[in-house]
C-alpha cells in the first residue's frame, strides 16, 4: 500500500489514507484499514511525474489524493507500471536534465538559424506581398514624423532644389523599376545625409547638397537610395523588428504596442551590410547605363564618412551627455559607410571603364 493524504473534494480537511490496488480499481483505506471508496482505474486522472512535486491521483468527483513522500511516489510509479500505466515522453524528458538541456540548445540554434536565415527570407516575401499604397502610406507617415522631431524645410534655393529632381528624373531607369521616386529636402543638424522611406520617398539633407554638389556624386547617393526602395529594404526592416516585437509581444503580452511602434522601427532602422551592397550595385549600374560616374559616387561615400567620422569625434568632446543628439547622429548614420563598398565601388569603375561626364557642380 502507499501512504497518501485524502481530500474528498468538498471540504479543505486532509485525512491520511493508504491507497492499493485490487481487481482493476483503486481502494483507498482508513488507517484502521477501513475501505473509503474505490473506482476503477479507467477513470482515475493521474498527474505527470515531476521532481519535488506532488504526485496527484484525482476522481471523477474531483476528490484527490496527494502523493508527496518521495519513497511513497516511487512506490506509486512501480505500481502504475504494473497497472500498464505508462508515461509520455514528455514526461520523460522533463525528468531528465540531459534531454532537458538537448532541447534548450536545440531551441537556441533554431531561433538562431530562424533569425540569421529565416527571419530575412520571410520579411522579404511578406514585404513583395504589401501594395504599393500601403507602402506609401507607411513612408508619409514616417516623414511626417521626422518633420516633428528633427527635420525642417529647406534653405535651398528652389531652383536648385528642381534641377536636382531633374536631374535624377532624366535617368533612364531599368525596365523591372517599379517605384515612383519623391525627393523632399530638408534642414537638419544631422550633417549630410540622404535616406529612403518605403514607398518611394527619397529624403535629402541641405547638408549634403553644400557638402558633394549637384553632378554624379549627388546622382549616385540618389541612386542608391532608390535601390534601397526597389528591393524594399526598409520595409523589409520594418516587417523583421515587428516580428520580433510580435514575438516578444506573444511571450510577455502587450501586444497592442506593436503597430504603434512601426514608425519608430524605421526612425531607428540600420541597414545591413548586405542590402548596402545591393543598393550600391544598383546604384552603380543604374550610372553606367547613363554614362555617369561611378568613381564619383564612391567618391561621395568617402566625403560622407570622413564627415560623420569627424562629427563623431566632435560631438563626444563637446557634447559627451547629450543622449537625444547623440541617438539622432546614430539614426542618420543609418547606412555603414565602410572601406570594402567604396572599394567595391572603385573596382567596378576601373573594369567598366569609368565616364567621363565629371561630377559637375
């Protein structure tokens, strides 16, 4: 017999019993050795084996009884097992640190592969599947709110502001191109910089524009950031952190902060070095197949991370506690600016032959 404490399911009272097994059923016994009730055991609920826990055996009635000795609860596992009892291999796993710890190495690796390898492949269908006017829609959104909190209108002059659209207007784009481009300039204290928003939305900094001029430098910065648009960069951006944000959201609630947060999902977004080197080899063929510079656009990535490099520098000596600057520079230097793209870019003008057309200011 197994010695077991009794709660009849109606009051809190435990009484202390000794459970057995006869002719299919399970009898509970008095200390005297009285028989309290029994019922067979096809319809007995017995709990999972868990180490430092309670064993439960529950009635139909929701009476139970309560395993907690742990010589007792090797006692009922034997008998279990003589009844033809047999327990899950989840169970079984749980009981066992090695499997215990095989599954968490498991989970990590998935989850790892899911995020390096997964994660992309599925943003970027899900990115291929959003219409264009709900694209749109999310860069109008995301302009307006930078226009609140750190972009102000242009100080160029207008005439200037026209011939650049024109400018890029005029190219003769590849025939699978299925965006339309805006290009809006702003004010800011965020240094030379240009950025693309989903949808088309090409933003240009007055900063920029004093720093490289109007020819193929400025046309090739223009260029890559509609590669960063054609191939849905930072939608796909957007979708990967949302989904990460939904899993969380899933684990540890608060799922109502998901959509709220998209805007900000693209105000923080960093492009990989990868989908760099696909907008800069949009880019460049995009100029070669006008008879404009690539050396020149190269060029004007080496202006830009000497000047940010500088401004880093600058800014950690004057303004080392300023933490909303600081969070802005780290935005605006969305794209890594590093020396393998410029030399990239360098080795595809040498073997195509380069241009002659300059980078005229």
């Amino acid at each position: 017999m197994i010695l077991a404490t009794y709660f009849d399911g109606r009051t809190s009272r435990a009484q202390p019993v000794r459970l057995a097994v006869e002719a299919g059923e399970a009898v509970l016994f008095d200390p005297e050795g009285t028989p309290l009730r029994r019922a067979p055991l096809s319809t007995l609920r017995v709990s999972e084996r868990v180490k430092h826990a309670p064993r439960l055996i529950t009635f139909e009635d929701g009476a139970f009884c309560e395993v907690n000795d742990p010589a007792e609860q090797t006692s009922l596992n034997a008998l279990l097992h003589r009844t033809g009892y047999r327990e899950g291999w989840v169970v079984l796993a749980q009981n066992s640190w090695k499997l215990a710890l095989g599954a968490l190495l498991t989970m990590v690796v998935v989850l790892a592969l899911g995020y390096r390898y997964g994660l992309p492949w599925g943003a970027k269908v899900v990115a291929n599947m959003v219409p264009q006017r709900a694209e749109a829609q999310l860069g109008r959104s995301t302009l307006t709110a930078m226009d609140e909190r750190w972009l102000r209108p242009s100080k160029l002059p207008v005439a200037q502001q026209d011939r650049i659209r024109a400018r890029f207007a005029a190219l003769h784009r590849p025939p699978q191109a299925t965006h339309t481009y805006h290009i809006v300039f702003r004010d800011a204290d965020i240094g030379a910089n240009a950025f693309a928003l989903p949808g088309g939305d090409i933003v240009v900094t007055d900063a920029l524009v004093k720093l490289v001029g109007e020819g193929d430098g400025l046309t090739g910065v223009l260029a890559h950031e509609a590669g960063h648009v054609e191939y849905r960069h930072g939608l796909r951006q957007v979708i990967q952190s949302s989904a990460i944000g939904a899993t969380a959201a899933l684990l540890f609630g608060d799922v109502s902060t998901i959509l709220s947060g998209v805007p900000a999902a693209l105000l923080t977004l960093r492009y990989s070095r990868d989908y760099e080197r696909d907008a800069d080899r949009y880019a460049a063929l995009l100029l070669q197949e006008n008879g404009l510079s690539v050396g020149a656009f190269a060029d004007v990535l080496q202006a830009l991370e000497d000047t940010h490099g500088g401004t880093r520098k600058a800014d950690a000596a004057k303004k080392p506690d300023a933490a909303s600057d600081d969070d802005a520079s780290a935005f605006f230097s969305s794209h890594p600016l590093t020396r393998e793209r410029i030399d990239t870019l360098r080795r595809f003008d040498r073997t195509h032959g380069g241009s002659d057309s300059g980078d005229a200011d």
